[in-house]
C-alpha cells in the first residue's frame, strides 16, 4: 500500500513539472519596454520635433490634436504598447512631456533604412536613417546607465529606465521599408532597378540588429514593408506604373518591389536567428494584413481603399501631390484650409494618401497580435518565445 502511495506521488509530481513547463510555453514574456526603429508608420513625434509640425486636422479621431503622428489617431505600435500594458511610446527626440521608463521610439517619418543624399528640403527625406537611430538607441542606453550607475537621482530616475532590468528583456521592433522603395521608384526606376539596391538595404538591416544583439536586445518583432502599389500617393507618382492593375485597385508593378523586398527581409530573419544565438525574431506579414484590408474593405465595412480622408482635389483619390492633408491656401488674402478631412475617419482605410487611418491601424494590429502572420507562428506578446532551437 505504502509503494503505490509513493508511485501515485512520484506520478503527480511528474505530471505538476510537466503541467507547469506547457504553462510557461504558454505565458506572456512580460515585456518591460518597447524601442522601436521605423519611419512615418510607427513614428510617435520624432519628426515634428525636428522639422515643421504636421497641423489639424491630424490627431482629431483620438487625441483631439496633432500628436507627432502622421494620421488621425493612434498607430500600430500605440496597439502594441497598450495591448502589453505599456504606455504609448514617447519619440526619443521630444524633449516635451517624454517619459521613457518603458521603452522609447526612434523612427522618424520619411525615414530610411540608407541614407539618403541631400536635405529634407531637397530629398523629402528624413536625415534620421536607420543607423541613425540606432546611434541614437545606443546613446540613450549608454546616458540610461550613466544615471544609474553613478546614483543619479531626481527627473533622470523618474524618465528614464533601469538598463540592467530592461535592456535584455524588452521588444525590438523594426518597421521601415517603404522609403527606401519609394525613393527608387519616385526617381522612375523600374521594379527591376529597384529590386537591384534591396539586397545592400538587407546588409544595413542585419548590421543593425546585429548592433542591437550586442547592446543586450534579444527579442525581435520585425516588419515587413506596405502593399506601396495601393497607396494612393505612389499611384499619383508614378501613373505609367499605375496602368497595370489588380482587381483591387493596385499597382502590380510596385506591389510587385514590395513583394520582393518582403521576400528577402524574410529571409535576413531567417539567418540572423542561425547567427544570434538566444534571440528570438520574428518576421510579421504586415503586407498580408494590409492587402487583405484594400482588398476586401467594403465587406470589412470600409469605404473605397483608395479615396484618401483627408485630401484635396477630389478626382479618383481625392489627393493632390501639391495639397496635401492640413494645407492651407490664400483665397482673396485669407488662408483657408484646403486639405480637409472626411467627415468619418473611421470608414476609411488611407488617411492622407500615404498613411492609413487609426480605424485601418487597428485592423491592422488585430490581424498581427496573435501570431497569424508571423513567422515563427508566436502572439505578440509570446515574442521572446520565437528562438532558434
């Protein structure tokens, strides 16, 4: 009587160990902080801290007021944030209101995975390029651990975070892409010239990331680049690329440049994994999630994908590459608003010809959090569980 005692406990101890590694597998990471790198997708006020500020009707939907990003209301990484009970990501270059103890965003709009020769005001290009903002990444860091390492109290403690708690233990995420394409085809490239340069703008993805590994990140959530031939600007630019389209309304031609350029980030993931030992990356099919919108909007119970909320001119888009969303005019000496918004943000997918609107960044989000479209196959907030095995 006594054995079986002992066998029954030795088995309930087995199966409680096994139970409780499945419940482990199964457990959110707790991500103590997110830094993000990206552009105008996922930028939360770098750019209008360096360059003039985006004006009403920007922000209305959710925070009443312009609030650094290019759209009506929130972003996918502002999902992301809250959806790991982190606050909204303050842009590393706002000095405004700016509190970091969770993480800090440094992508800016019009932003580039390589630089990009000339000005903003000659290039229409951001001068904070990817190894920008890693530089910037690094410098934070470093500044983090100076406070706490020489027991600096005060504002510093209550804005910036622990490096030794949080460094290895928060979200990397990377959105960025969608420039690089543009600048190319904007420049009348063909596909075929733009898929030429793809393969040196994958080496300046896993420099980076690199870099990042050796600062202490380990856990990766990477993006890949927009449908760019369902976007209302890029068809307005290049209209001799615009002629041949699919049943959604799309560029074949440079959805085609994007599909490429997903296709080797896809496989730069898949080699960084076999190179960084510990990390865990995870490659997500925005392209997917935002295909599947444009495609299938009015049964999503969107309006025409393609007609832009806040424009001007209207036409076949509703967008004027001279007029753009929050330009003004001078009519009879007095400036009045030209770029005016919808009247219902929330029915539209593009909000300004080249950014989607909070409703479409929701969509969005809910398409990537649980893992769907992600490779490996891991819920967003399981991302350190995606490692090499």
């Amino acid at each position: 009587m006594a054995t079986k005692l002992v066998c029954v406990l030795l088995l309930a101890v087995v199966v409680l160990k096994l139970s409780a590694g499945a419940r482990s597998d199964d457990s959110p990471c707790g991500f103590p902080a997110i830094f993000n790198l990206g552009d105008s997708n996922s930028d939360t006020g770098a750019f209008p801290a360096l360059f003039p500020a985006v004006q009403p009707p920007y922000g209305r939907t959710f925070f009443g007021m312009p609030a650094g990003r290019q759209s009506d209301g929130r972003l996918t990484i502002d999902f992301m944030a809250q959806s790991l009970g982190l606050r909204y990501l303050s842009a590393y270059l706002d000095s405004l209101g700016s509190n970091f103890t969770q993480g800090a965003n440094f992508a800016s709009a019009a932003g580039t995975i390589r630089r990009v020769n000339g000005s903003l005001w000659t290039s229409g290009y951001s001068p904070i390029s990817l190894d920008v903002q890693v530089w910037q990444l690094q410098q934070f860091i470093n500044r983090s651990r100076f406070v706490y390492d020489n027991d600096i109290g005060g504002v510093y403690r209550e804005i910036l975070p622990n490096p030794e708690q949080l460094i290895s233990k928060a979200l990397y995420t990377l959105d960025m892409g969608q420039n690089d394409l543009t600048v190319g085809y904007f420049d009348n490239m063909t596909t075929e010239q733009v898929e030429a340069y793809v393969p040196d703008l994958m080496e300046r993805i896993s420099s980076a990331i690199q870099t990042v590994y050796n600062l202490g990140g380990r856990h990766f959530w990477v993006h890949n680049t927009a449908p760019l031939g369902c976007l209302p600007y890029a068809l307005v630019f290049r209209p001799d690329l615009a002629a041949d389209k699919d049943a959604a309304g799309c560029s074949v031609a440079l959805n085609a440049g994007a599909r490429f350029f997903n296709a080797r980030l896809k496989e730069t993931v898949a080699r960084l994994r076999d190179t960084l030992p510990g990390a865990a990356l995870t490659y997500v099919d925005v392209y997917a999630a935002k295909y599947r919108l444009i495609s299938q909007a009015k049964e999503l119970g969107f309006g025409d994908p393609l007609r832009v909320c806040c424009g001007y001119g209207g036409g076949e888009y509703n967008f004027d590459r001279n007029i753009r969303c929050g330009d003004k005019v001078q009519v009879n000496g007095t400036s009045v608003l030209a770029g005016k918004s919808c009247d219902d943000p929330s029915r539209s997918v593009s909000w300004d010809g080249v950014h989607f609107t909070e409703a479409a960044n929701r969509f969005v989000f809910d398409q990537i959090v649980d893992g769907a479209l992600s490779d490996p196959p891991v819920p967003l907030r399981r991302a350190c569980q995606g490692k090499r095995q």
